[in-house]
C-alpha cells in the first residue's frame, strides 16, 4: 500500500550525500520545466491534428482547417509579442503557453476560461474599426492582486482590494498587450483595427463573460477563441488573454487571412 511504502522510506536512513549547489537544482527545475512544456506543445499539435466539435462548428461557419492554422499562426506572433510586453513591463521572464485557438458557443466560453463560481478580474477592451471584438485580459482575484503590487513595486499580497490605482494599472497592463494582439492582426490582415479604451468587471467568472456577451450581442452564436496563458518565472500563472472577434469581423479577418497572410 502506498501509506506502508511512505512509512518505511520515511523510516530509512540513507548515508548522507553532498549538499547539491542551488544553481544545478535551478537548472534541474528549469530543464523539467522545459520538457514539460514541449510535452505539452506535442500534445496541443496532436490535438489539433485530430477532428473534434471545433472542426464541425469551423466547418458551419464555412472555415478551412488551413483558415484556423492560419489565425492561430498569427496568433502565436502576437502572443510572443504580449509576452515580450509583459516581461518589460513586470521586469520578471514572462513564459506563455502555445494560443489555444478554437471555435466554440459562446455559452461554453466561461468554462473553457476557469471557474465560473470563483472571483475573477477581467479587462476588457474593444477592438473598433474594420473588425470588431472584445480583447480580454482576465486574472484570477489573487492573482490580479498580486500583479497589482508587482507594477507598483510593493510587497507581494499587500493589496487586497481593487481601488482606483489598481484600476488603472490592469487597465495600461491590458492596453499594452492587448494591442501587441490587435496590431500583429491588423498587420497580417491589411484590416484597420485599433484598440478602445479598457474597462474593468470585478465578478464571478460567468458575470464577467456576460458583461461581453451583452456588451456585443453575441448570445446563441460561435465565436474563435485564441486563449494564451502567461505565466511567471516561478511557473506560476498570471492570467488569460482572449480574443473575442464579433461574427462578421471573424468572417472578415478569416478572409483577409487567406489572401494576405501566403503573400507575407
């Protein structure tokens, strides 16, 4: 049984070994941590490879698999650029998972984030022009506290409430890497998209995503979602960056994709 096998490790004493320097078991960390994420890449591509709703929703909305190849290329280089952003911005390395890019109901959007009954901090800020949308940028409550101290400079966990100040550093946080997003579309698309002004919700996950889907009227419809999870040095996650584009602006850019992207 596990507990026995516990026990008598536990009650082993092996001869002691030399103390092994920080910086190998930093090293040891980091290689795992880097296999770990390559596990990860091979099994999103293998993922991707293979058919799923996703591939029937694209199909109904007349995209090619090659269509959502495409979006999620150019979503990887924006990705990377927001990560680049944030690592500036936070002075600490910014890791990020591959874009997730997917199609799915709208209804489905808030379980695919996290935990519809938890707390969550979501930045919201409108894509406006030849495509419109929603770019969002949402932490976990703790998490956006957190990363409130860090733009601040103060000790970590002092913050435990979302004031004015804090308003408006999530909100710059999210202007910055929100629109390394829209600007590498904007580029890959020859469309004209600029970024709106962020807002903030404070609330429950599923009040969050409603705020959107109110917001665009985009109840009872699908919608592409490109998910990128960014994380901190020490592996821990800060937040979610979706983008959210309204139907027809995701017909739009689809299209544009298909002639300009090949050319560039």
């Amino acid at each position: 049984k596990p507990d026995t096998v516990v026990r008598a490790l536990r009650d082993e004493k092996p001869a002691p070994a030399a103390p092994v320097p920080d910086a190998q078991i930093e090293t040891r960390v980091h290689r795992a941590l880097d296999e770990f994420r390559h596990e990860l890449r091979e099994s999103i591509r293998t993922t991707a490879g293979t058919g799923d709703p996703s591939d029937h929703m694209a199909t109904s909305m007349g995209f090619t698999k090659g269509d959502i190849q495409e979006f999620q290329l150019v979503a990887n280089m924006g990705a990377t650029n927001a990560a680049e952003s944030l690592s500036k911005i936070l002075s600490k390395r910014i890791d990020l998972s591959i874009p997730e890019v997917t199609v799915m109901p709208i209804e489905q959007i808030p379980r695919h984030i996290g935990h519809i009954d938890s707390i969550y901090m979501g930045v919201m800020m409108p894509m406006l022009g030849d495509a419109r949308g929603t770019v969002l940028f949402i932490f976990n409550e703790n998490t956006g506290y957190e990363v409130i101290d860090l733009l601040y400079g103060t000790d970590t966990r002092m913050t435990r409430e979302l004031n004015e100040d804090g308003e408006s550093a999530l909100q710059e946080l999210t202007n910055i890497v929100g629109s390394s997003v829209i600007n590498i579309f904007a580029e890959k698309t020859g469309l004209v998209i600029r970024a709106g002004l962020p807002t903030i919700v404070h609330d429950y996950l599923q009040s969050v995503m409603d705020s959107i889907l109110v917001l665009h009227n985009m109840l009872n419809d699908y919608a592409i979602v490109m998910d990128t999870s960014f994380y901190f040095e020490n592996d821990k996650i800060i937040g979610n960056l979706l983008l959210l584009p309204e139907a027809e602006s995701l017909k739009i850019m689809v299209e544009r994709m298909r002639s300009n992207v090949g050319s560039n």
